[in-house]
C-alpha cells in the first residue's frame, strides 16, 4: 500500500490508520498468521495499531498480548496466565530509558558502587530474556535504550561513569554483547532512531506525563516501521535483488549524449562525490547476500563505458545481470526476474525518473521503488527502509553474487551440449546431503524463510523452532549442498519428515530455484528414501499445500513417482509412496563421496 511505503507521511498514517487497516484486509492479500506477545514499560496501544498496519502490509496478520502498563517484568518472570496460554511466537520488549532504575546514581557513587548498579541493570534484563527463551522457544526482539534527553555533567556525561549518559551506552554495549552469543535474539535500536528522529522531539515530556508514552506520538510510525524491518526479516520477507539505472542514478549525466569523460562520478566535484558514495553504498549490500542488477534505457556499450571508468565504484562483474535496451523497463524487470529464477516483487527498483518509477511501481505488484529526489537522499531512503534487514549472515550471502555468475557459465556450458543429460553429467555435480548440524542450521532457517517457489508446503521457521526439529527423534531432517565444476551452491535444499507408525509426514521440502532442473531434487529423494529404510519407514506421506507462488510444484510428487490421495477445493493435495520396491532416480549427481566433500 502506498500510504505505507517508505518514505511515508507519519500523520497522514496516524489519520488514517483505520481506514487504511480496513483497506488492507479486504485486499484480498494471503497471509501469515503470527501470535506477537507486547511486553512494555510503558503504554504501547497506538504503537500496536500502527505496527499492525505495517506488518498487514508486509503479509502477516498479527494478533498482540499486550501487557499491562509497566508490567513487563512480571509478566515475563512469573508466567502470567493469559501470557502463557496466549503462547507467543514472537516476543517484542518495549523498554526505553525511561525503565533504568538503577541509575541515575549520585555523584559520590564509588566506581565500585556504580559497577554494581550497572551487573544489576544487565541482570534485570538477562534473567528476564533466558526465562522467556527456556519458556517459549521464540524469537525475542528487545529495544536497546535511547539516550537521555537531559545531561547533568553536561559533554562529561558521555565518559564519567557518574553520568546518564556513560551508563545507558554501557548498558546498551552489554545487551549488543548478549545478542552476539544467543540466537533468536535481535535488538531494536532505538538508540540510532531516535538520534535520527531528533532526541528533544522524541523525548517529548508531554506524551509521558499525559499517556505514559516513551516517546513522543509523530514519531510512532518511524518506530513501528522500524521494528517492522526487523520482523519482516525474521520471517524471510526481505527483499532480495537491488535494480539499478545508471545516468543520473549510478553517475551524474547521461552517458549516451555525455561520454565517459563526461559523466560525474569520482572525488573531483561535490557531484561527483555524491555519486560515488551512492554506488560505494550498492556495491556494499553484496556482502549482506544482495544481488545487483542493471535496468537502463541505454545502449549495451554505453553501460562497458561508463563502469569501466576509472573512478567507477562498481564494475561489470558486480553485477547478475545487465539489462540495457529501449525496453520498457517493467519488462526489463520481469525478463531478469525469470532468468534469475526470482519473483519480480522480490525486487528493489532504484531510477531518479519519477515517471519510470510510477510505471514500475504500477505494472508490478509487490515491488518496492522508493522516491528520491538527489544522491544523498538515494542513500538515505534505502537505508531506512531496511529492504534487506540483516537478521542472520552466513557465508552464503557473502558469496551469492559468485554463484549467480557460475550459474551464468553453467547456462553457457549447456549450449556446447545436444542432449541435457550429457550437459548434466558435464557439469561434474556431487552433492552432500546430511543430517542437520549446528553449523548449516542458521542457512537451512534462512533458505527456509526464503523460498516460496520451490516449496511444497511453505512452513516457516525460527531459529529456535529449528533446533527443537533438529533434536526430535521422530523427524529426518535433511539438508542438500550442491557443488559442480563451476563451484559450490552452498546448501540449497532442506526436507523435513515426522515418523508415526510405518510412515513418514513430510513437513517441508524445498530447493533454491538456482538449481532447477538439476536432478538435486531426486538426489534428496534417494537420500530421504534411504533414511526412512533404515529408520523403519515404509511409506512416504507428501503434502503440497498451494499457495500464490508455489505453482511450480504442485505435481512434484506426482513426478517422484508417488500416488495422489486426495485433491481439495483450494488445491492443495495429499500424495502417497509404497517404498517396497524402490528405485533411485538420480543418476546424475554423485552423492556423499568423501573426496569430493573435503576436496573442497
């Protein structure tokens, strides 16, 4: 919903914001359902019913446990009844500055004293976290603190431990540490937010003597949203490919008419400036996994000549894919979604043309194009609106941008062959498809909140949720990395089953469309079939559950050779397979052969 995309109108939101909540629920738009428990030292309705907007619009429909005022604490250590019985599956803590009660300390505090007061403070909250994590087994978002909006030291308040201001930035590098060390655990900082909102109007006394409000009511929306970014995250709705126009977007001026020389970008001119940090700022979001594209009305060489310029941040082989024609853009867009084997709404669209904007933003549903009107402000809207929020990081994310590149030699391998099945037995691929480790669980939670198409029921997991899966006796848990002679995939592919009796309930099975047809499928499948053998398991129980994006499976399991049970209105289906007889399908892919798994 525009009205909800950044950069939005705080007031026109906090105006409209049951008319724009009944927009959104008659829309039509699937969703999923989320229990999100509110505990708060202080008031929180106006925050729930603006965050309830944001995550509407994000997919998922919420439904709060709000504490009583201040009652945070309690409800947490004392199992409150209704809190218990309302089972989270989220946790967010609203505390601020406002709910340190161990400081301010009195000036002849000793540093003894002061230490004390700070373990005590730390405690409070660590104590407090462990128990709803044993407790509930959910992700736990908690606000780190904002600072003071008064100084009794004046500037030595920042580094004499006597001041308010040195022990809200102690305690808040004590609750970066905590998150470090504890999975399904994600700060909220308030503490840079409310620095870019402006502390005199965020701490706002007006909203806390009349409401018991933290902060002060314009910023709200700013708040909700930014929490948003965090949720969104959790539960794999980030975005994932970074589009890009080039004059006028990428360097100042339009090349065709302008000439390499011609265009700014570089360190001579404040312009020039402004644009290198715009790409500095693009090329830097490949480490979070991010992958980078080009959409330009422009000629091929026009697009060689302007990254080969010599102050250019970003090259060529930063990119996945280069679009460059007189095109429509929207169907630029849609061309490299396909090749990438991604959805167009998974897209962030960056162009300075307000009309090719408009056009995108109309022809593609689901895909984010945010306004600008200069350089800094490009940087600027991107950061906040937190497309790419990083939750978890892996080794995986690093390299994303090295596969998509081998996966374009692949494509190129495959023309010097006639038939398919000597290009795949070409590509040299052997897989190692294990049990669950500690290690590959954050990349199989993060491939599993990620991928809608090459998914068959479409289950979504937390960290927490995952690591009790791992631990069940009753499950097979599988995960599948892929390597060939152009590289490794990673991990690409998770199943999931729970035994009862003599037959197994696949929960979840999904591969990254990066490996389509490349038989890993039915590599999984024989694996998968073996562990059911020797587990006792003579039967396999598939479910494809439909929704808007999955299409591309529904008959999967008819493919792998298993009988249809039952068809539903909604399409969705039940498939069963009689293991007495079984044949292994894959022939292409060479599985767990330990030389190949540790030559690499």
């Amino acid at each position: 919903m525009k009205e909800l995309e950044y950069p939005f109108d705080s007031r026109e939101i906090l105006q409209k914001r049951r008319r724009i909540r009944r927009t959104l629920l008659a829309d039509g738009t699937p969703r999923i359902p989320k229990r999100i428990a509110v505990l708060s030292g202080s008031t929180t309705s106006d925050l729930v019913e603006i965050l309830e907007l944001f995550l509407l619009n994000e997919g998922i429909v919420p439904t709060f446990y709000q504490s009583e005022y201040a009652q945070y604490w309690q409800d947490a250590m004392f199992d409150a009844p209704a809190l218990v019985e309302f089972q989270p599956e989220l946790i967010w803590i609203h505390t601020t500055s406002r709910n340190i009660t161990e400081a301010p300390l009195p000036l002849s505090a000793s540093l003894e004293e002061i230490e004390a007061a700070l373990d005590r403070q730390t405690a409070h909250f660590t104590q407090m976290w462990a128990h709803l994590s044993a407790r509930y087994h959910c992700p736990i978002i908690q606000n780190n603190m904002e600072l003071p909006a008064w100084r009794l030291l004046g500037n030595r308040d920042a580094w004499d431990p006597h001041g308010m201001v040195w022990f809200v930035e102690e305690l808040n590098r004590r609750f970066a540490a905590y998150a470090q060390e504890h999975t399904d655990f994600y700060l909220h900082d308030i503490h840079y937010l409310s620095a870019c909102y402006g502390l005199d109007q965020w701490h706002d006394a007006t909203y806390w003597y009349l409401y018991k409000y933290a902060l002060c009511l314009p910023a709200i929306p700013e708040f909700a949203y930014s929490l948003t970014r965090i949720i969104r995250s959790i539960y794999g709705k980030n975005k994932k490919v970074l589009a890009l126009d080039l004059d006028n977007t990428l360097w100042g001026g339009v090349i065709g008419d302008d000439g390499p020389e011609g265009i700014a970008i570089g360190q001579e001119t404040a312009e020039a400036q402004a644009y290198t940090e715009v790409q500095a700022y693009c090329k830097a979001q490949k480490q979070l996994g991010v992958l980078l594209t080009i959409c330009s009305k422009n000629d091929p060489e026009n697009v060689t000549f302007g990254l080969s310029h010599p102050d250019s941040v970003l090259r060529e082989s930063d990119f996945v894919s280069i679009a460059a024609s007189w095109s429509p853009k929207d169907q630029e867009l849609r061309q490299t979604a396909q090749t990438l084997s991604l959805l167009p709404e998974s897209f962030v669209f960056i162009d300075d043309n307000p009309a090719e904007r408009e056009i995108v933003s109309a022809q593609i549903p689901g895909i984010a194009v945010p306004a600008f009107d200069s350089p800094a402000a490009c940087i600027r809207v991107l950061d906040r609106a937190g497309y790419f929020e990083a939750t978890t990081l892996s080794v995986a994310d690093a390299n994303r941008t090295a596969m998509y590149h081998a996966s374009a030699q692949r494509a190129q391998l495959q023309q010097t062959y006639a038939n398919y099945t000597e290009y795949l037995l070409g590509l040299e691929m052997y897989a190692e498809i294990r049990d669950f480790t500690p290690m590959a669980l954050p990349r199989i939670v993060q491939l599993t909140n990620k991928s809608n198409q090459f998914n068959l029921t479409t289950r979504r997991y937390t960290q927490s949720e995952m690591e009790q899966v791992a631990r069940d006796p009753n499950r097979i848990c599988l995960c599948g990395r892929l390597r060939d002679r152009f590289g490794d995939n990673g991990i690409v592919s998770v199943v999931i089953g729970e035994i009862a009796g003599d037959t197994l309930h696949v929960e979840l099975w999904l591969m990254s469309c990066r490996v389509l047809k490349r038989d890993m499928e039915l590599a999984m499948l024989d694996v998968l079939v073996a562990a059911c053998k020797a587990r006792g398991v003579q039967k396999i129980r598939g479910y494809y559950l439909h929704t808007a994006k999955n299409a591309m499976v529904r008959d999967l399991y008819g493919d792998f050779g298993f009988t249809k049970e039952k068809s539903f209105e909604n399409s969705d289906t039940t498939w069963l397979l009689d293991l007495d007889g079984y044949s292994e399908k894959n022939h292409v892919i060479r599985v767990n052969q330990e030389e190949h798994i540790h030559d690499t």
